[in-house]
C-alpha cells in the first residue's frame, strides 16, 4: 500500500518579517500606540456619561419592575466603564465601576437586591464620568469612601 500523504512547507509571514533587521524600536511602538490611545481620549470619555446615563436606566427599570436579570447589563456597562477609565488613567471612576461589578455580581447569583446599593453607585459612577479628568481635582475620595462603606456593608464577605 501506498502513501498518498503530501507535506507542504507553511509559509510564515509573521516570523519573516520578524527575522528582518529594522522595524520599531519598543519605546517607537508604545510611543505610537499612546499617541493613537490619546487621539480617541474626547470621545471614548464621552461615552464614558452615555454608559453611566444607561447604567442609571437599566437600575431604574430594575427597581420599578424589581427585576434582578438588569444586573447582568448593569455588570457589562459597569465593566465596560471600568475598562476606559482605567486606560485613560480615571482611577476613581475606575474603582467606582470595580465596586459596582461586584455588587451586580452578587446580585445576578441569586441575592436579593438591594437597590439602594446600586443607586448610589450608579449615581457616584455618573458623577465621576461626568468629571471626567477634573475627578482628581474635585476630591472623589469622598465619593469612594462612602462607596467603599456601601459595598462593605452590603457584602461583609468582600
């Protein structure tokens, strides 16, 4: 019996180019890639208050239907925040939606919402996007600290 198997040579696109001398230098490539992340800053921090305005929606649907399946909406807009605010070096913002994930995540596995809870996140979230770059000069500890007291004592555990 004989073998009909064929071999054939994969050409790799990537390594050759690779192989070849020039091509940026990293600190070229992160320069580049700064540059492009900074050319998208206005509207990528705008769409940080659209995300919280939907956040603000999606609780007040929940609340007045007292719908829990809105956490999981509420989980992927907050972490969505979280993933912005965190590129564009929004830390407290950032923080805020970490906060809120871990509330929304509590609650879409099974736990008896508690709306409160998510309202006044919602409302520090929209806040700090709504400051945008000028949260740090406005103080947002004060916002964080009375976040972080909601989330301890909603979930004592965390």
């Amino acid at each position: 019996m004989t073998s009909n198997a064929r071999v054939f040579a994969v050409h790799n696109k990537l390594a050759e180019i690779a192989s070849q001398p020039g091509g940026r230098r990293p600190e070229d490539a992160i320069r580049a890639a700064n540059a492009k992340i900074e050319g998208v800053r206005d509207a990528s921090i705008a769409s940080l208050l659209e995300k919280a305005d939907h956040m603000v929606a999606l609780a007040a649907q929940g609340r007045a239907e007292d719908d829990a399946s809105v956490m999981s909406g509420i989980y992927d807009t907050s972490n969505a925040t979280y993933g912005l605010a965190g590129s564009f070096g929004l830390t407290a913002l950032a923080e805020a939606c970490f906060s809120l994930c871990d509330l929304a995540d509590c609650f879409r596995g099974g736990e008896p919402v508690n709306w409160p809870a998510i309202d006044v996140h919602v409302d520090g979230i929209r806040l700090l996007a709504g400051l945008g770059d000028k949260a740090g000069a406005a103080g947002p500890e004060s916002i964080l600290e009375g976040l972080r007291r909601v989330r301890a004592r909603v979930l004592p555990s965390a």
